[in-house]
C-alpha cells in the first residue's frame, strides 16, 4: 500500500457506499496518530492540511511528513491540499507531491469559482494531481478565524460547474459548517439527495466536527465520499496531553509527543467506523 491519488480512493468508496475520511493535520504525532489508526483498522485515509494553518505546519515541513508517512504506510494513504486559496501554495503542494488539491473559489461569483478552478485543474495536470473545488458556502472557516454564512449550494450551479470544469470532486454545503456548531447542526439531506443523483462526481462534506454519528450515516447513504473532519481531532489531542499533564507528576516532552499522536489515532479510528471504510483497503 502506498501513496495513492485521491481518484482512486474516492471512486471506491462510491462504488462502495462508505466514505474515506480526510484528517487535518498539525504535525508528525498527529499524522502518525492517524495512519495508526487507519492501519489498524485496514482502511484507507486522506491526510490533509488547510492553506490557513500554514502558519503554525509549514508546508515544506508538514508536506513531506505526510508523504513520506503514506509512502511507508500499510494503506492506501492520499495527500491532500485543503481549502488551497492562492495559485502560488497550490503550486508548491503539487511540487511536494501531494496526490490531489482542494481550490476554495466558494466565495467568489459562480463563473470566476469555474475560471479558478479551471487553472488550478491546468496546474494539477502537469503531475497528474485531483482537484477537489467547492459550490455554495460551508459555514464558518476551517481556522475558526471567520464566521461564514451558509449558502446552500445549488442545484443548476453544481451541474453548470461540473459540466464546465469537468473537476473531480465536488464539495457541497448543506448546512454543514466548520468548527463547532453554534446549536444542533441541521443537514438538508433534500438537498444532497438532488445533487448526488445528478453529479456523478464523487461528494464531500466539510464541517465534519459536532455531526452526529446518524447524520454521517445519512449523508454516506445519500451520496457523500470523503467526509473532512480537523477541530474534533486537535480538541482530542489537546484532551490527551492535558490528560497525560495531569496523570503524571514527571511528565517530559516525550509523553507530551506520545499523548498527541495517541489523542490523533483516538479520534481517527471513531470516524473510520462511523464512516465504514474499516477494511476496504
Ligand atoms: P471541522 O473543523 O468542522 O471538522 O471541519 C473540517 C473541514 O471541513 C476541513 O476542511
């Protein structure tokens, strides 16, 4: 098993009726964490790291780490550039090698999303990369840094930019936001219902924190191929360490590390059975 691009896994998991689940990253204990999880449960994972987080995982540093981590690893394992907002650290992550690439044009007017997205497609050819773009607006923003409304997205926009982009993957708001939901989060599986029996791309749901193990099963069973979940495992891994913290009076930096990578694997393995991808790899 090895580095894989995120068409094939994500066209399985169609077929399949199950959804492969894309885990933000932070850093080498999360990504071992992870890939821990998915081995030890036989399924094949997306690795992934969001154009806002660059900040605090550099992605010359980050980029490599989770490379090299699928390469070695006993799964199918893709890498993917998640919510790529600029054309110059979308050419970067496709120079490192990432398997596939997520233009967010979600807040531009429809034709210059499809214009976006059509030149990061041009990009991502040269090394033979996925291109994931989004249609509507998911709610919130995946640092926590704004508070976006949600626009559902549209039936006529999703085919007309489907048919114009030919993109691969298709991220669709439904009520789905990022972060942690202000109440109950409400999905409109009407909605998903209507787009996945038109769109034949494979579907993913962002805003994967704070939804219910019900409304994971519904949104696989309506259509739904990758599902994106990041704030629930940084909250699991900070509840680790700070667990460890106190469990421990001669706490050093290694059961600090250990406590991380445990707090990622914890959080990946729960959604992996939830989503249904255990041994499909
Ligand atoms: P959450 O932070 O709500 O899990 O969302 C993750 C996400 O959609 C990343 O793109």
């Amino acid at each position: 098993m090895a580095l894989v691009n995120m068409k094939k896994l994500l066209h399985d998991a169609k077929q399949g009726e199950y959804a492969v689940g894309a885990f933000n990253m932070a850093n080498m204990e999360t990504v071992m964490g992870a890939i821990k999880a998915a081995e030890d449960l036989n399924s094949p994972i997306i690795l992934q790291i969001a154009e806002a987080r660059l900040n605090y995982s550099p992605i010359e540093l980050i980029g490599p780490i989770m490379i090299e981590a699928a390469k070695n690893s006993r799964v199918d394992v893709a890498v993917n550039f998640d919510h790529g907002l600029t054309l110059e650290n979308i050419k970067k992550a496709l120079d490192l090698g990432f398997t596939s690439v997520m233009i967010d044009g979600s807040k531009l007017p429809l034709e210059e999303n499809i214009d976006l997205t059509k030149k990061v497609i041009e990009e991502a050819k040269r090394n033979g990369a996925s291109v994931e773009a989004e249609v509507g607006r998911v709610g919130g923003s995946e640092d926590g840094s704004e508070n976006i409304n949600i626009a559902y997205t549209e039936l006529e926009d999703a085919r007309k930019f489907v048919d114009d982009t030919d993109v691969n993957f298709l991220a669709v708001a439904i009520g789905n936001a990022h972060g942690v939901y202000s109440g109950e989060p409400n999905l409109n599986f009407e909605v998903l219902k209507n787009i996945s029996k038109e769109i034949e791309k494979p579907l993913v749901l962002h805003g994967g924190t704070g939804i219910s193990e019900e409304d994971f099963r519904k949104s696989v069973k309506y259509g739904i191929s990758k599902i994106n979940i990041a704030t629930s495992t940084f909250n699991s891994v900070s509840d680790s360490v700070k667990e460890t913290y106190n469990n421990n009076n001669n706490i050093n930096y290694f059961d600090i590390s250990s406590a991380q990578a445990v707090g990622a694997y914890n959080n990946v393995y729960k959604h992996i059975k939830v989503f249904q991808s255990e041994n499909k790899c």
